[in-house]
C-alpha cells in the first residue's frame, strides 16, 4: 500500500473526523480536508516542475504545512527528503547528498537555502511557506490556485521518503524508505499499541526523525486516529497542551516524557486522557518506566527502532510491567520484521548470548548514493544494526550499547548503559552518559556525566558511592553538567561529550591521581 493511500482512505470512510492539528498555531485539518490540502501541494509541486523520483528536500519547523508537503510529494511519486533545521549550517552537505529538485521552507531559513541552491545548481523551484522570498515562489499563492496534479503513479515499490541518520556514531546518511514496507510495519506498531479510531496521538518531536513517521504519523493514520504536531514544548506548556488536546498516547523522546513525568508530581497526576507513552530516539532508563507505572499508572512503552527500519526492532506492549527486572528490555519483534543476535562470524547466536542485532523483512531500500555503506549494512540480506543486545527466552530485545560506543579499558569491555541506568536510578538524576577519552596507559578512559533534575544538588563522590556494587566496573572520573548536550532527534550527544574540553580535563586529572596513587 502506499502511504498517502492511508490518508485518502481516512477521508473515504470518515471525511469529517480530525487528522491533523498544529498545535501551537491551533491549526487542523479533518481528513476530507488533509486530502484537498495533499492533492493542492501535488498541484503546486508538480507545478513547479517535480516529478516521480525527484527529490523534495524539506526543511522547515514542525507544523501542518511540513505534513501536507510531505504526503504531497508522496502523492505525485517524488521523495520526501527530510532535513532537520537545526542542520542550518551543513544544508549545503545535504543537497549536495541528495540533489532536490525543488526545496520547500520555511521563511527563517531563507539566507541558508538560497545558498544551497547556488551551491549545488539542482533546485529548479523553492517554494516558500510564509509567502514570496526573491527567487522563491509563494506556498500559500500556489495551495490557493488549486493547480491540476497529474495521476498517482500508484508505484507502492518506489522510494518515498528518505529520512536522514541522527548522526551518533558518525556522519548521517540518508536511509530511502519504500511505501509498502513502510506501511506494513507501521500497521503492525499501530496494532501492538492497541491505537483505535478514539485515539488521539501527540508528537513534539521533529518531524525530520523517521521515528516521527513510524510511531505518531503512519500508525494513527492506518486507523482513522486524530494526530497532533507541535513545535514549542515546555514542560508546563507541553502538559497543557496534552490536556487540552485529549491525548490518548504521547510519542516522545526519554527527556519529554520525563518532563511529563515531572509536571505530574506537580499538579497531582497526569493528562486526564493520557493511558500511554511511548519512547524512541534512545534507551529509556529503567526508573523513569518504574516511575510512569507506579505514579502516574501509565504504561510507558520502549521502541527500538533506526532510520533504516521505516518501523522497530521490537516494541513493547501497552501495559504494566509489573516485574522491575523486566523494565531493562525493549519488548518483542513485531510481526514484519524476524530479528537474530549475530556473533561475530554470522552464527545465530542461542538466547541470553550477546551479538550484533540484526533482522530480516521489510526495511530501507538503502543509503542515499552510497552503495557501498548499503552493501556494508544489508550484507547476506540482514539489515545490521551496528548494534549489540540480546533476545531473552521470552523473545524480547534488549539493547546493550552500540558497537561504536563500547568502552574497552586496558582490555576489558565497558557497556555504556550499564553505569548510565545505575547513575539514572539515583535520586536527583535526570540524565547520565558514559564516554570515552583517548588514554596512554589504558587505551581508553571511561568519563561518565550526569545532569540532575531542576532543583536537585548532587555530590559526585556520593554518586560514585552509591552506584559502587551495582556495577562491575571502577568508574573514574564522575563530571557533574547542567544539561547534557542533545542531537536534534533527541539523543545525548556523545560525541560532543566525549569532544569536550570538560571530558579530557576530568580525564586527565583522573589519569594523575592513578599514577600519585
């Protein structure tokens, strides 16, 4: 199926139900109106020249606008090519990887477009959301005349959304999705989630991140489910809107849904209507799922998912956990993907062992004009997820660290996570992180950060104490940060951290007391 079709069957059964809300401009659309709006951005876009496999590149803020270029380029067989705003400055890299044809944009960004068009040579229209900009044409004026879009090539095997890699472990590129797979997997999520027509989702994540696509934008739509995009959170601005909203589930990342978590010790409880969060865009402490289930009496569920996916490794249920040694893992496969845990010559690795995560079924068609990093991670037909974890008896995934973030000092191997959750499971501790620094005696120095809740006063020698025992290694040295710095899909930046002038100095000063010592 392709995955506008989901949009116009929505409107075909229930025309007048809501599909989309805007929420900080208090903006909807129902679904009779979202595909008046999809077939007036084909119109313009093909229009302006774009045709089936061109590229549509855009960049722009989460709003309703973004939602109607992108079905509308799904709509005329063109790629929707999905670049996060806070990669103002790199933007030139980004065409550069992907050749757009046309790019549509918001008015802030102007300066940065326009020099990425002259750049690379291949924009043959931008189209401006706010209205006319010199050498770009007017959004709004375009939508209005109502121009004629040509058929739908119905081509459910083609690319239709190429959504770039948040860049963790090394620099992003753009994983091309299919319709079909893409669609098929996001049914199965909506069913694991329970999602029905009643529900209403939430989403104030980017809508650059494919997990966007997969957790608050295709599976909702799949039922005929009211969505809602927004832009600004804030804590208190982010529960009210919650509230007003009626939201049904809150599809976030680890630090929104602890900010909800937060709000609701304040005001005595959680959105009246909430019954479920789930999370993506990194591991989610095992605390702050114990701490949704026993104050707020929600269940908050774990995705695992990649930009390559169009969908998860695995999914946990919308219910309580009640067993706390059970919080750790992720959740079950869903039904269109198998997933294995490789060693490292390929063998199918038993239950328990840890390997690489790998899966078969649907997922990327590859990276955008790189056929050899595409060869590297489908290699013997499994996507690769450069990953390590394990699958239980039970069948469920959990994660350990990404290949790329493992910590071997003076020859022994360091999970990440394991001094991560044990530093988040104490009191005052909203975020922890765990990186490495270059070392001449060891090979590599373990640094951990930790970043306490609004108004809480932590000790990092009282840390360090209290997590001793709880694992198995010699943590030194401990930095206390204010606030951790994030990627744009809502991930610790690790590489920042481990970068930092603040690492390497707590580094070598843990590198001298050991030789004083």
């Amino acid at each position: 199926m392709l995955m506008h079709r989901l949009l116009t069957l929505g409107a075909e059964r229930h025309p007048d139900r809501p599909a989309f809300h805007w929420v900080d401009r208090d903006r909807g659309l129902t679904y009779a109106g979202a595909v008046d709006a999809m077939e007036r951005m084909a119109g313009a876009l093909h229009d302006a020249g774009v045709g089936k496999g061109d590229r549509v590149t855009i960049f722009a803020h989460n709003g309703l606008d973004y939602i109607v270029a992108m079905v509308g380029a799904w709509r005329i067989g063109a790629i929707a090519a999905l670049v996060n705003v806070k990669f103002a400055d790199e933007l030139t890299d980004y065409f550069a990887d992907h050749t757009p044809s046309a790019v549509v944009y918001t008015h802030d960004m102007e300066r940065q477009v326009a020099a990425a068009c002259a750049a690379l040579g291949t924009v043959r229209a931008r189209l401006c959301m706010d209205g006319a900009q010199d050498g770009a044409l007017s959004l709004p004026e375009m939508l209005a005349a109502g121009l004629p879009a040509p058929p739908d090539p119905g081509d459910e095997t083609a690319i239709a959304h190429l959504s770039y890699t948040s860049g963790t472990t090394g620099k992003p590129k753009g994983a091309c999705l299919r319709h079909e797979p893409t669609v098929r997997a996001s049914r199965c999520i909506g069913e694991r989630l329970r999602l029905r027509p009643g529900d209403v989702s939430f989403g104030p994540s980017a809508l650059s991140s494919s997990y966007q696509l997969v957790a608050n934008l295709l599976p909702p739509l799949a039922v005929g489910a009211a969505i809602n995009v927004m832009r600004f959170w804030t804590r208190e601005g982010g529960y009210d809107a919650l509230t007003a909203r009626g939201a049904t589930s809150l599809v976030a990342n680890p630090p929104i849904l602890d900010d909800v978590l937060q709000e609701a010790r304040r005001r005595g409880g959680p959105p009246p209507s909430l019954r479920l969060g789930i999370s993506g865009g990194g591991p989610v402490p095992p605390t702050l799922k114990a701490a949704w289930r026993d104050e707020l009496g929600l269940p908050l569920v774990e995705s695992y998912g990649q930009s390559e996916l169009g969908g998860f490794v695995g999914l946990g249920y919308p219910e309580l956990e009640p067993d706390d040694a059970k919080l750790g893992r992720v959740g079950p496969p869903l039904p269109d993907k198998e997933v294995f845990i490789l060693g490292p010559d390929d063998r199918v690795l038993p239950p328990g062992e840890i390997g690489e995560i790998a899966l078969t079924g649907g997922f990327m068609a590859g990276y955008w004009g790189k056929p050899d990093k595409t060869e590297a991670a489908t290699r013997g037909g499994y996507l690769r997820t450069g990953d390590l974890g394990l699958l239980d008896a039970e069948g469920c995934v959990t994660l350990r660290s990404r290949r790329a973030e493992l910590v071997e000092v003076a020859g022994r191997l360091w999970y990440p996570r394991d001094v991560e959750e044990a530093l988040a499971a104490q009191p005052g501790v909203a975020q922890a992180a765990l990186v490495d620094v270059a070392d001449p005696a060891l090979g590599q120095r373990p640094v951990a950060f930790a970043q306490p809740q609004p108004g809480a006063a932590l000790d990092a020698a009282a840390l360090k104490a209290a997590i001793n025992g709880r694992v198995a290694y010699d943590l030194d040295p401990l930095v206390l940060v204010p606030e951790m710095p994030m990627t744009p899909t809502g991930k610790i930046a690790k590489a920042d951290l481990a970068r930092s002038d603040l690492a390497r100095r707590a580094a070598e000063s843990a590198a001298k007391n050991a030789q004083a010592a």
